[in-house]
C-alpha cells in the first residue's frame, strides 16, 4: 500500500466500521445460539439492524466523498462510469456467491426441496435479487403489515 493511501485513512471511520461489524456478529452469533433467551434475540437482532444501517451511512459517505473527488476532475463521466463498472465487478460476484452457496445451504437442510421449482425461483429473483432491502425499509417506516 502506498504512503499516500495510507494517509488518506480515516481512523475514526476505520473504528465506526469495527463497531458496525461487530454488532452485526453480535446478533449472528445471539440469533443462532439456542440457550439465549428471547429478550436477548430481540436485542442482538437490533444491533443487527442498526450495524447494517451503520454500513450503509459509512458506505454512503464514502461513495458520496468519492463521487464528489471525481466530479472535479477532467473527463469526469469516464471517471464516474470506471468507478461504477469497477464496485459492480466487485461485489456481484460475491453476491452471487453468496447466493448459490445459500441455494445449496438450503438443499442439505431441507432435502425434499426442489429450488428449481417456480417457487423458490420466484423466491430467489423477487425477495434475494430484487425487493430483499425494500421490504426492510416499508417495516421500518411502518407501511408493510
């Protein structure tokens, strides 16, 4: 890594980024461990949510600091569209991963599952593709029953 990338890291950004990972593992490990209670559950399954929001702020500022740097540059259009083409060849691919390997969870927890049935595919394309975050927003703004 070069000296100029290592300046430019914020810690303070590095420590809320911590934190959001840490409480997302928090309500990971609580949600699976069978001894919690349910008043915990409901506790660390917060600190799930609010550690995923953390990430998206973070991620927001971040991007949003990036886009404006790049706004300011000559031939920023061709910058901008390097810069989406490059974070879209970075995460589709580990979402997708993320996405056969829940497939295949799914097929040695439940064996008599077809996941090529017109269910699971309507499931996988609507809920995992499309409206997973979606559904989140409208419970948390209280439009989804």
């Amino acid at each position: 890594m070069s000296e100029k990338k290592l300046t430019q890291r914020n810690f303070g950004l590095d420590i809320i980024r911590s934190l959001a990972i840490m409480m997302v593992l928090i309500c990971h490990f609580m949600l699976l461990n069978k001894n919690s209670s349910v008043f915990i559950k409901k506790v660390s399954f917060l600190f799930g949510i609010y550690g995923v929001e953390l990430f998206f702020v973070l991620s927001g500022f971040l991007i949003g600091k990036i886009l404006i740097n790049l706004f300011y540059k000559d031939n920023y259009i061709s910058h901008i569209k390097m810069f989406y083409l490059r974070r879209w060849f970075r995460t589709l691919p580990l979402y997708y991963l993320a996405l056969i390997i829940s497939s295949i969870i799914l097929i040695f927890n439940e064996p008599n599952t077809n996941i090529f049935s017109p269910f699971y595919l309507k499931y996988i394309f609507l809920y995992k593709i499309l409206i997973q975050g979606f559904i989140f927003f409208l419970l948390k703004v209280g439009v989804y029953p």
